[in-house]
C-alpha cells in the first residue's frame, strides 16, 4: 500500500487529528498550514501543521512506479493563556498521544513512530505545548 502524493498523506493525517479533537468537549480551535486562518487573538487554539524529512527509494526499476520511503512529522503547538495553568494543555495533549502513538493510518499506509511532547516557554501571554508525531509513509511515484 502507498500513499498518491503529499496532498494524501497530508488530507489522511489531519483526518485522523480531527477525529480525535472531536471527542474534546469544547475543544479549542485549530488553524492548519495548509489553510490561510489567522490564530485566535485571545484564548487557547491549535495550531497544526505536517513537515517532511528524508526520502529514500524502496524499490527499483524504471522511473514510474517506484516507491519511495518518506518520513514526516505532524507538529501540534497548542496554546493556552498563561495564568491557567497546564491542565487544559495536558487534557488536550493527552488526546493527541492516544490518537497518534503505536498506530498507523486506516488503511495502513501511514505507520505513527515516535510520539513526544515539549512544553515551551510561554510566548506573550501564551503557554505553548508542543506535541511531535513522527511518520513514515510509502509513495508512488
């Protein structure tokens, strides 16, 4: 099995995010990279985005076809005000965990590596959180 392209990957990744969001009661809002959203001026929010590493051939032979091994992370910056604490970060960060670690996509594409959690230093009057989803995935191209 493979992924088509980045968009795919990208499209099955953050369904997979939005489902587990989903079961946050009043969860926070998101912006992904991929969209032109601006982030919330006040309160906490998500901010998602997916960046891509090494690429290497899986197969030989001529050019169509051939898989390709790439590797990718799912980064999730959660933000809160600073002054409430972390619990609401840690409940939100806890969802996140549970969705991505010793799992792999539906359809098997996707293989979830490496799941680890950072929390930053506050930026302005913002606690950030970061949670870091490392992937592999096979292409065609």
């Amino acid at each position: 099995m493979s992924v088509a392209n980045i968009t795919e990957l990208r499209d099955i990744v953050y369904g997979q995010f939005k489902t587990a969001w989903g079961t946050i009661s009043s969860a926070p809002p998101v912006i992904y990279d991929d969209k032109e959203e601006s982030a919330p001026t006040e309160g906490p929010y998500a901010d998602v985005s997916i960046r891509h590493g090494a690429s290497d051939a899986a197969s030989i032979g001529s050019r169509s076809g051939r898989l390709w091994r790439s590797e990718a992370s799912l980064i999730v910056d959660i933000y809160d005000d600073v002054g409430r604490g972390r619990d609401h970060a840690d409940v939100w960060t806890a969802v996140v965990q549970v969705a991505f670690r010793g799992k792999h996509s539906p359809t098997g594409d996707i293989w979830y590596r490496s799941v680890r959690v950072a929390e930053l230093n506050p930026s302005g009057s913002r606690s950030k959180t970061r949670v870091v989803v490392d992937l592999e995935y096979t292409e065609t191209i």
